[in-house]
C-alpha cells in the first residue's frame, strides 16, 4: 500500500475514535443530568407541598386576626373612631368644595365614634382629658372641617355627640366649636349643671364678663342657694359695678353661710355706694371675725384714709404689712400716707420703691416715688424712676402721656415731642392727644406773631389732637378744656363757651385749671365780672401762675396797670417761662412807660422762644419808646421777613421811616398795612400823620376819620380830627369833637380848654 494510504486509514481510525470516545462522555453526562433532574422535580414537588400548607395556615392565622380586629374595635369605640377618623381625614384633606354628603356622613359618624368615649358628666376645664392620637386626630379633622367651611350647624350632630365633642374641643381650647356644641346640647337639656358650667368657663375664659353672668344666672335658677354660686355671682357683678352684688352677700348671710370674706366683699360694695360708715361696719366685723386676713386690714386702711382718720389708716395698714410683706396695695397706701409728713421722707420713699416693685398703686405711685426722690435732692434717679418704668411698659399709653406732660410743663418741649413720637405702633391713648394737643398749643405761644394769620395752622393742629382724644374717650375733661382754649384762641368763642361747660361738668370742683379758663374766656367776652368770679375760684385751690396771669388781664383790661405789673410779676417768679405773662408784662411796662424793662423782657422772650415773631415786635416797640430807631427798623424787617402780611409791623415800620425824617419810604408800608387790614386804626392814623408833614390836610383828615371809624376810642385820631376843624374854625363840628375826646379821657386839659373856646365862638 502506498504510504499516502495507510496515512489517511490511520488518521480515520483516530478520528473514529476520537468520536466514539467523545460520544460516550456525552452520553454519561446526559445520564446524570436527567438524574439531576428528577431529584430536583421531587425536591421542588416536596417544596411546593409544604408552601402550600404554610399559606393554608397564614390564611387561617389571618383570619383569626381579622376576628380579633372586630372584636376589639367593637369592644373599644374610641379604637375604631380612630380608625374611621384616620380613614376619613385623608379623604377629607385631599377634597375640595363642594364636598359630597356621603364624605360628609362618614366625617360625622367618625367624629361622633372619636369622642364616645368622653363622658357628658366629665369634670369642667379637666386636662389630659383626650389621648394624644385621639387629640391630634381630633386637631386634625376640625382643620380640615374650618377649610371646608363645615361647622356645628352643618354637621347636624346629635345632642349627646354635641355635649362630648364640646369637652373633647374645650381640652383642645378650641372654645368656639365648645360653645356652639355646647349650645346645641344646652338648647336640648337646658338645665343640665354640666353644660351650664362649661358655657360659664368658657365666657370666663374669654374674659367676657357680661356672658359669664348670663350662663351664671342660669346656674343660679337651677340651683338657686349654691354657696359658690352666689360668691361668684357677687364677685362678678361687684366687678361690673351692679349694686345687685350686695343682694348675693345677703342672701349668703340669710343662710348662715357668709364668711370673713364675704363681709369684706360687703364692705367694699358699700364704700363703692358712698356708704363709708356701713362699709367700715361691715370690714370690722369680717376683721372681728377673722383678725388674720391682709387684705381686709388694707381695705380698712383705705376706708380710714378716705375718711381722714390718717392715723388710724396707718395702723391698719401696718398691720395688713406685718400678715403680709409682699401686700403692694398696703404699702402703696403707707406711701401716700407718710408723703406728706416731713419727718418721713425716708419711709414714705422706701414704702413707694415696694410699691413699684410689687406693681402696685398704679401710674399715681410710679410719680410718687419719682417725686420722692426729686424732694430727697436725687434728680437724677428721679428721672430714672420714670424712664425705668416707661421701659418697663413701653405699651402703657397713659404713663408715656403722663411723663410727656410733665416735661412739657417743665418746658422740655423736645423731649415731650420725642417721647410722642417714640410711641410703639398700635397703642393709642386719649392723653397722648391731649399732650399733642399742648404741645401744639406752646408750639404756637412760640411762634406766634400778632395777626393770628401764623397762629390759625398751628392752632388747628391742636384743635385736631384734642378731637382725636375725644373720639377715644368723650368724658375726657381735659381734652374739653384743651379744645375751649384753642377755640377761644381761634376767635370762636361760642363754640369755646359750650366746651369750656363741659369740662366744668366733667372735671374735679378743685381743679383751677378749668375755672382759669373760663375767665381768659369771660374777659375775652367782655365780662369783666364774671372772669373775677371764675378766678376767685380757682385761686381757693391754691396760687398758680396762670391763676396770678389771669389776673393780671383782668386788671389791665380794668385799667389798673400797676395790679397788673403786680400779677404778671408773681406769675413770673413762679414760672419764668410763662410766655403769655412775659408777653403782657413786657406790654404794660411799655404802658407804664418803663420802655428799657420792656426791652429786658423782650430778650428774655426771644432767648426762650427765638422764633416768637411778636416777642421781636414788642422790642422794636420797646426800642422805639426808646427812640432806637435804626435798631427798631431792623426788628420789624425781621418781623416782616418772618411774616409779610404782618400789617401792624408795616404800621410801626412807616413810623420809623417817619421819625428818621424819612418820609418817602414811609407811605409804602403804611399802604401795604391798610391793603392787608383796612380795620386797622393805627395804619389810618400814622398814614394821616404823614400826610400832615406833607401839608395833604384833606388827605390827613379823611385817614384820621378812618381810623375812627375802625376804633371810636383812638384817642389820638379824635384829637387830630378835632384839632383840624378847629383850626379851619369850623367852631360847632370842632365842639362836638372835643366833646367826644372827652368822653375818652374826661381829664384832658386841651381839650377841654379848646371846647370851651369853640363854645365862646358858637354863641
């Protein structure tokens, strides 16, 4: 065989044999894999069986669970309200209105299954009356409820359901849905004690006091002899100020069931009544009775003061401190009883510092002490008491009003202003515009100038503060009193008249600040009498400088310009700062003809108000009287520059002009004075004297009988009127013109001379 042959033979034996050994292998691997598999199909087969049987047995323990699930939520209703309220609130959050009626049944049923559990009996205003879940699910559905508008009237719940949802929504203090549940069950029991009490504390809880008496008084019907009862029905209305509280302590007494206490509440419905003497009956007998009780030896204390047994007061107050250290009403008391002793500055001093401390004795102790502390020489900590106490109650608008007036009467006008104006927003007080008011009012005493045209803004600014103060409280006396004045300043005096009456009306018969006023007013009307009545009585009150300002007008509108000088100097030794009396003083001194003390007062003025354009006016008079001329001219420019239409200061300019022989600069300003006031008798007059140096002699003349026309007093006008027509010897017109000077000034020698011979002419 050829060897390629038996190669190719060879390599296909091996290639056969390499097959069959290859298939043998596959074959014993398939062998196993098939016995593999049949131990897995009977593993998965066992496996199968028993996870069969497992979920047989969870179903059956499932079951089981479910039974006992229902047993419990219906042996536990509050378990399945939650259960409800849970299910129910994620539907109620995720609605929207309209809501449905069937949503709405199944939010009732669960409201009503969440609060079954809460008895209709269960104690008023207890805590930890509801569950946390139960409270969070119950917070839960009224906010859902409050966003879709649905309350008690909708809900239409039973009365039962109510009363419970009422003491589950009281725990919650959501005293709305309280009361209108609890009305709903009032309106079915209306004499269950329960709900009458729960409305009761709800009205107390609000601080409405005239509700809590009408759910009180229902109480009181059905159990009409309830010691409590009557106790808290007297206490309420001895808080209202119903003298019907007293009824209650009786009807205590006809019981046999008053105590101490009781006859204290008995003595301090009688002082309020007026009746001291049966007041401090009642009060010893409750202090007989029970000598132990503070308070009833303050009240005491307080009756004895009240009735000027200051010693006795005294007492009793240091009794009531020896029972109780930390009673601040006894020591505010103590305060005010050892003020005025000289002796006991030091005690009366530390008594008010307690006082504070403890908050007791109001605004009126906070000055006391403050007052205190400036008699004890310690200014500074004076003014610190206030400003402590007004940091401390920055809201309390009474006493920033208070503080502010002070400094304004001390003239601290800024510091008044910046205490206003640092006001926290939304607190709003009566006095606070009564100090505004003022403010504005010394505002305009330093800046005014004469011809009222400046004063009108100003004085509307403080007419507007006073009815801002009368808008907050119509029985306020002063800001009556604060709106007659700037009326009267204002020109309208019959409107000034009616308030300054109620004011009369409103405020203490020892307050002279009123009875003043009304005699500014009086002298203003022309009724000389009665402004002297009016301040006879303020000045039984005690002197004052508006009291000896007052009557220094009356006595310069009487003529008697020395009493006058006389007034408006004590006015001024009281107050230097008076800017009124200065003002007048620096005017009668010029009458007097004491020009250099007027001129002296007029620097004062304007040191003291630098902007008092009619304090620069009475020295460039001064300084005329003087026969400054120069510096009076440059006065009144500055009075003029501050005030163009100022036409008496256009009048006194034309003067100047005229006695610097400067005549042709003097008839513009006196023109201008008369186009501005053609009632002003001074302007007609000095513009006639003009018109003599300039021989106008018809002109002068008709000037002359303007000014008379506008004043029949201008003395100075009738005398030149009659001096022209007795020179022209026009004898019977003269006669009857010196005639007329003489009804002004009786005494006046010229003319009684020149009359005598216009006489011997006529006949």
């Amino acid at each position: 065989m050829e060897p390629l042959t038996v190669a190719f033979g060879l390599a296909c034996i091996s290639a056969g044999g390499g097959v069959g050994f290859w298939l043998k292998r596959a074959d014993d691997r398939l062998q196993r894999l098939s016995e593999t598999a049949v131990v897995l199909q009977e593993s998965q087969a066992a496996h199968f069986s028993h996870l069969n049987s497992e979920v047989i047995h969870l179903s059956q323990h499932l079951n089981h669970m479910s039974g006992l699930v229902d047993a419990l939520r219906a042996t536990n209703p509050e378990l399945d309200g939650a259960i409800l309220a849970h299910t129910t609130i994620a539907e109620l959050e995720a609605s929207s209105l309209p809501l449905s009626e069937t949503l709405l049944k199944e939010s009732i049923a669960a409201l009503e299954a969440l609060v079954s559990s809460i008895s209709t009996e269960t104690e008023i205003g207890i805590e930890h009356l509801l569950s946390p879940s139960t409270h969070s699910l119950l917070d839960r559905m009224l906010v859902a409820f409050d966003k879709l508008q649905i309350d008690t009237s909708r809900a239409d719940l039973n009365p039962v359901a109510a009363h419970r949802l009422g003491h589950a929504c009281m725990a919650m203090r959501r005293y709305n849905w309280a009361e209108s549940c609890f009305g709903i069950a009032y309106r079915s029991s209306p004499g269950n004690q329960n709900i009458l009490q729960a409305l009761e504390h709800i009205a107390l809880l609000r601080g409405d006091d005239e509700m809590r008496r009408h759910w009180l008084e229902a109480r009181m019907t059905v159990s009409p002899d309830q010691p409590e009862l009557l106790r808290a029905h007297a206490h309420l209305l001895a808080k209202l100020g119903d003298a019907e509280a007293e009824r209650d302590v009786r009807r205590l007494e006809a019981l046999g069931l008053d105590t101490a206490a009781d006859r204290s509440l008995l003595s301090g419905l009688r002082a309020r009544a007026g009746s001291r003497s049966e007041a401090l009956e009642a009060i010893e007998l409750a202090l007989a009775e029970d000598p132990n009780r503070a308070d009833d030896w303050c009240s005491y204390a307080g009756l004895l003061f009240d009735e000027g047994e200051l010693g006795k007061a005294q007492q009793a107050v240091e009794r009531c401190l020896e029972l109780d250290r930390q009673n601040g009403e006894a020591w505010a008391l103590l305060a005010k009883l050892l003020a005025p002793m000289g002796n006991k500055l030091d005690e009366a001093l530390k008594a008010s510092i307690h006082a504070v401390a403890l908050d007791a004795g109001g605004i009126e102790l906070i000055f006391l002490k403050s007052d205190l502390l400036a008699a004890k020489g310690q200014m500074s900590d004076s003014e610190a008491a206030l400003d402590k106490a007004l940091l401390t109650s920055p809201d309390n608008g009474e006493l920033r009003a208070r503080i502010a007036s002070r400094k304004l009467l001390s003239g601290e006008f800024n510091d008044a202003q910046a205490l206003l104006d640092s006001t926290p927003l939304g607190i709003d007080h009566a006095l606070l515009h009564v100090v505004e008011g003022r403010l504005q009012l010394s505002h305009a005493d330093r800046h005014r100038d004469g011809t009222g045209q400046t004063d009108q803004p100003l004085l509307a600014e403080a007419l507007s503060a006073f009815e801002g103060a009368l808008k907050l409280d119509r029985e306020l006396g002063v800001a009556w009193l604060g709106m007659a004045r700037t009326q009267r300043l204002l020109g309208q005096l019959d409107d000034a008249k009616e308030n300054i009456d109620r004011a009369l009306r409103l405020l203490p018969d020892d307050d002279p600040s009123v009875a003043s006023e009304a005699a500014l007013l009086a002298l203003d009307l022309g009724d000389i009498s009665a402004a002297s009545k009016y301040i006879d009585s303020a000045d039984i009150h005690g002197s004052s400088p508006t009291i000896h300002y007052v009557r220094g007008n009356i006595a310069g509108r009487s003529g008697h310009l020395d009493k006058a000088l006389m007034n408006f100097d004590e006015a001024l030794a009281l107050d230097p700062g008076h800017i009124r009396a200065r003002l007048n003083r620096c005017s009668t001194l010029m009458a007097l003809g004491e020009g250099k003390k007027a001129m002296d007062d007029a620097d004062i003025l304007l040191d003291l108000a630098p902007s008092l354009t009619l304090a620069r006016l009475r020295r460039a008079e001064s300084m005329m009287f003087l026969h400054e001329w120069d510096n009076a001219r440059e006065d009144l420019k500055m009075v003029l520059d501050a005030a163009p239409h100022h036409y008496h200061a256009l009048t006194q300019l034309g003067a100047c002009f005229m006695a610097l022989d400067r005549y042709e600069r003097a008839e513009a300003p006196l023109n201008e004075a008369i186009r501005l006031n053609q009632n002003h008798a001074p302007a007609w007059h000095q513009r006639g004297l003009l018109y003599l140096e300039w021989k106008q002699m018809d002109a002068a003349y008709d000037d002359f009988q303007a000014a008379i026309r506008c004043d029949a007093n201008h003395l100075d006008a009738r005398l030149n009127v009659a001096a022209t027509l007795h020179h022209q010897e026009r004898h019977v017109e003269a006669a009857a013109a010196w005639r007329a000077v003489l009804s002004i000034e009786p005494d006046h020698q010229v003319a009684r001379m020149r009359l005598g011979e216009c006489e011997v002419n006529i006949v």
